[in-house]
C-alpha cells in the first residue's frame, strides 16, 4: 500500500511538471523567446474540421461508386489541407518575441504591456497576441520587427502582472490554428484611483493654499532659477524660453501659502475606509503636482520626504498603489489583487 501511494504521488508531480511546462503556466521565461518545435502546437479550426469531414464523407462515395475522379479531387484537397498545416507551422516557427515595458495607470484603467515580435529570416503573417482579455495582432516583415501593445484591464490598484500570453495564427485559409504559450515575469503598477470631489488641499506650512483656489502664480513669483530635471511644465518660463534667453523655472515665496504642503493619513478623518483614505490622498497627490506644490506624504510605517515634481509625484502614487490591503472579514472573500512587492519595474 505504501508503494502504491508512493507511485500515484509520483504521477501526479510528474503530471503537474508536465502541465506547468506544457501550458506555462508560470513566468519561467526570464529572456526572449525563439518558438520551436516543441512550444508550437496545431489543431483544425471549425473551418478545418468541415473540411475534414467534406473529404472523409468524399473518400468513402468515391471509393464506394468507384469514382477515379472523385478520388483525384479528394487527394488534391487533402493535399492542400496538408500543405495548409505545414505553413501554419512554419508561420510561427523561428518568431521572436521579447518583453519590452510595462507601463502604469489607475484603478479601472488599462494597463499597456509593449511587446516586440520579430520576424527573422521569414515574413510573418495574421500573428495574434493575447492576454488576459486584450489582444493586438498584426504582420511582420522579414527580417524587421514589430512592436505590440496589449492593454489589459485594471480593476484595482498594486502589482499587475501580464500573465500568459497566447501567440496564435490562422495563416493560411484558416483551416489550423497554430498557437504558442510564453511567459515573462512582467508587470505593471496600478494606482488607486482618485477621490472625484476631494476637498482643497491642506494648509501649507506657511498658511492657507491659496494657489488651489485660484490665485495665480504671478501673484507669489520670487524670481527664476535654473531650470532642473524634474519641474512640473507650470514652473517653466516659457517667455524666456521663447526669447531665446535658456530655460528657467518660477520660483514662489511662501507668503501667498505656496509651500510645502503634508498629505497626512492620520489627518484623515477616522471614520473613512482604507481605500477611502487611498483615494483621497491620490487626488490630493495630483492636484499638488498639477499646483507646482512641494509636498510630503506620511503613511503608516512609511514617510516621503518633500519634494516636487514628476518623481515626487510617482513616488507618491507608488507608495499608495503598494499600500497593503485591509484584511479580509470572516467569512467574506478577499477581493482579487495584484502581489505588492517593492519597487518599480521598467
């Protein structure tokens, strides 16, 4: 008996490796992929099937009324449905695809994954990307390559990864389906999404803001400095720019209440839920960025420092994509999330 339990456990790793290979189902493939005999897979599509059976039911009236003819014109249809598997296969043999980007955005938005196809010595034709509902086909020419984008939905915020991607073809006439599996370790960041009707910016640490109630930027203009990678569009000086005079950025004085401002969790009303809280804090994120603002963000266990700017600003939206989930209540389902490991990736 023991033996017995041994050999049915020894299937059934051998079955689940074989299947985790077979249909990739993990993100084993760290560089990019050159399909091969092995990773290609053929089946008749409807139209194939039809065919199929249009020549079986033809065999067997020919051989049966002794029809010479209609053996002749059975062999040759069945020779080009041959001739058509052969060309599905040799479509997809020898294609490259590699991982080019993933890119961000915000909770119920598309995520873009840029992959790139690349042909060799053979042009490529119909050749069809999907994942994880998006697909983005196209053809390639030999000895270029072509560059797809898949933009996959995204329902909530932290790590999205692209998942399996189904590299499929119908060329030519559509009778086989030929398709591969690959899988890169790629993922995306999704932010939360922002509060609709957040209220005004907290106050500045030199008084009320009143840059997010209309007042403009002249109004609090100290004087310009050397423009530095990083300022907001708002802060250039286009006029000098125009004169031919180098690029500046407007600096402001805080006495209009234009400076740094903390965007505090604890500051937030107690009776607001976690992902409440999270898109509030976005939108706050954006209207400083889009105000020119410096700012902080302060979260549970972790502090922003100020700063300003469009790192500043994905700063932010990380550390509150990545913010962790609330647990679930008893008895409840955890909702679907992305893993919320640390760091970007590009």
């Amino acid at each position: 008996m023991p033996d017995a339990a041994l050999s049915a456990a020894a299937r059934a790793s051998w079955f689940a490796r074989w299947r985790t290979r077979a249909l990739r189902e993990t993100p084993a493939d760290l560089a990019p992929v050159v399909l091969r005999h092995s990773r290609i897979y053929l089946l008749p599509t409807r139209r194939g099937w039809a065919m199929i059976g249009t020549l079986t039911m033809m065999l067997v009236g020919s051989l049966n009324y002794s029809l010479a003819l209609g053996l002749g014109v059975t062999f040759v249809l069945a020779g080009l449905v041959a001739a058509a598997h052969l060309h599905a296969f040799r479509n997809l043999a020898g294609l490259q695809i590699a991982p080019l980007a993933a890119g961000e955005a915000f909770a119920g938005g598309t995520l873009a994954f840029t992959l790139a196809v690349h042909a060799g010595a053979a042009a490529r034709h119909d050749i069809t990307l999907a994942s994880a509902g998006a697909t983005a086909s196209g053809s390639v020419a030999a000895g270029t390559a072509l560059t797809l984008t898949l933009a996959v939905p995204a329902p909530t915020r932290g790590r999205l990864a692209l998942g399996r991607v189904t590299l499929s073809s119908g060329f030519p006439l559509g009778l086989w389906r030929a398709w591969a599996y690959v899988h890169f370790p790629l993922a995306g960041l999704v932010f939360p999404a922002a509060e609709m009707n957040p209220p005004p910016l907290p106050a500045g640490r030199a008084g009320h803001d009143s840059l997010v109630h209309g007042a403009g930027d002249e109004a609090d203009l100290a004087g310009l400095r050397e423009f530095q990678r990083g300022d907001p569009p708002q802060r250039v000086a286009w006029k000098a720019v125009a004169r031919g005079a180098g690029w500046f950025s407007k600096e402001f004085d805080a006495a209009g209440g234009g400076g740094a401002v903390t965007l505090a969790w604890a500051a937030l009303p107690a009776s607001l839920p976690v992902e409440a809280r999270l898109a509030r804090l976005t939108a706050w994120t954006l209207a400083a960025e889009r105000a020119a603002r410096p700012f902080a963000l302060t979260l549970p266990g972790s502090v922003l420092p100020v700063g300003q700017g469009r790192e500043q600003r994905c700063a932010a939206l990380t550390a509150l994509a990545l913010y962790p989930a609330p647990p679930a209540r008893r008895g409840t389902a955890a909702a679907p999330r992305s893993a919320t490991s640390v760091g970007r990736l590009h």
